[in-house]
C-alpha cells in the first residue's frame, strides 16, 4: 500500500495491556473509516501486536512495530527481528526512537544495521532523529540530525528510502508538554528534507514523508501540519486515548488540505 500524507502514528511505548490494547485499536479502526484521507498507523507493544493485527487487519490501520533486532534469527533472547514482525503482521516500525537512544545506547550505526533489516523483511521503517535540549542550547541542532541521518541511511539505496518515514522528534518536547513551535519544528524539517535531497535527489526528497513527534496535541496539530515540510506526527501520549489520537488526525487532515 503506497504511504500518503498526512500520516498519523501513535507510538504506545511500554503501555496498553491486550484488553486495553484491543480497545483503543476498535476504537481507532472505527474512526478510521470516516477519515480514509490519512495514512493512520498504531504501534503497540509487542506482546499485543498480534491481537491488534487481527482488529486492525480488515481496515485501512496499518500496524508498527517499536523496535527489532538487526539480525533475522539466533540467539538473541530477549529481541524481536524483522521476519517476525513481518510474521506479526507488522507493515511498520519504529526505529532509532530517542528513548531507545539514551536508554538502551542505540547508536547511528546500529540503526543503520536495523534500517537494512527491516527493509529486507519487507517492513518499512520510520526513522527518528532529533536533538537533546544540550545540543540545542549548543546551537548543534542540524548538525545532529544530519550526522544521525547519514549514520541511520549510510548505505541504504534509492529504493530503500524510497518508502522510509523520517521523524523527527526533538528529546527535549518529548513527554515533556513543550512542543517545538511550528516555525521550530519547520526549520528542522526543511533541514531534513534539503539533506535527503542532496543524498537522494530532488523528486524523492520531497515525496518523502517527514513526521514531527514531540507533545502533539488535537491543539497544536494544526498549525504544525500547517507548515510545508511537516507531513505526519508521531505521538506518544496523546496518542493512548482513542478521542484525542482521532482529533489530531482530523487537525492534520484539515490542515493537510489547507495547504495543499
Ligand atoms: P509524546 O507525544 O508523549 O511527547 O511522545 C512523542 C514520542 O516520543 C512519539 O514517539
């Protein structure tokens, strides 16, 4: 299924029990189906990927996956790999998010290792990027999202970008209620995008889908998508209540067709 813009992702990091999970994904999947104008995305945990697969699976919902392994199959215990999210059901994942990075010491390179996995098991990766509020008082923000988008896609050709989402989520808006104002947000995404031109040319550079992820709420939804170079949102907390997550997809619909 081709992407298309405005695409909305609720990331639900390390919550949702399967009864809870398989609530909010009913509740989606029939919002759904008054807003086919949106690429919507859920990304459950693990263990409820598979029943949210079997409510997702008849819609237009596609399902992601929060993180894998770079390798397909061994001994890993403890980790997922592509194939098996594939298995899953998976069409998505999420990959490089920052919690993975100051956490779990996720580098540049181990991202790029699990970009070329996931897209050799046909699972199409969202990519994030972003900078601490350190390197932004630093004043080194797109010098860090550049070295982590050339350390993510090193090696990675045409046809493998090619369905890639890229998210950008500033560390210091996440889960903190301070979201990048819109012209914040939009000068990042222009960054992003004016690199991806030059590594991928012009065509594909501006067909790619570039997210914002970062306290989105139903009411900074709309002036953010509102700006040229934001495409989607990634969103984490607003993102665990069905009434909230539609509304944002609503603002980015209404706010995708505005600027169009
Ligand atoms: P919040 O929307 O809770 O700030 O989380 C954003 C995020 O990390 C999505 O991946």
């Amino acid at each position: 299924m081709a992407k298309k813009p405005p695409f909305v992702a609720g990331n639900w990091k390390m919550h949702m029990t399967i009864p809870e999970a398989k609530d909010l994904a009913t509740a989606v999947v029939r919002a759904s189906m008054e807003l086919p104008e949106a690429e919507i995305v859920l990304a459950p945990p693990f263990t409820a990927l598979s029943e949210v697969f079997k409510i997702v699976e008849e819609s237009a919902v596609q399902l992601a996956a929060q993180n894998l392994h770079g390798e397909d199959r061994g001994a890993f215990t403890g980790e997922v790999s592509a194939p098996l999210l594939k298995d899953a059901g998976c069409q998505y994942v999420i990959i490089g998010h920052s919690e993975r990075r100051q956490f779990f010491g996720e580098t540049d390179a181990g991202v790029n290792k699990k970009i070329s996995a996931a897209l050799k098991s046909g699972v199409i990766p969202i990519v994030c990027i972003g900078e601490t509020p350190a390197e932004r008082e630093r004043g080194e923000t797109m010098a860090v999202v550049s070295r982590q988008l050339e350390g993510g896609l090193e090696g990675i050709a045409l046809e493998g970008f090619e369905p890639m989402i890229i998210a950008y989520e500033p560390v210091w808006a996440i889960g903190t209620g301070k979201t990048a104002s819109p012209a914040q947000a939009e000068e990042v995404h222009a960054h992003i995008r004016q690199d991806l031109t030059r590594r991928y040319g012009n065509g594909p550079a501006e067909y790619a889908i570039i997210l914002y992820g970062g306290s989105v709420k139903p009411a900074n939804a709309f002036a953010l998508l509102s700006e040229k170079n934001i495409d989607g949102f990634l969103v984490g907390g607003a993102s665990l209540e069905a009434e909230s997550f539609i509304e944002i997809v609503r603002e980015a619909i209404k706010a995708y067709k505005e600027k169009k």
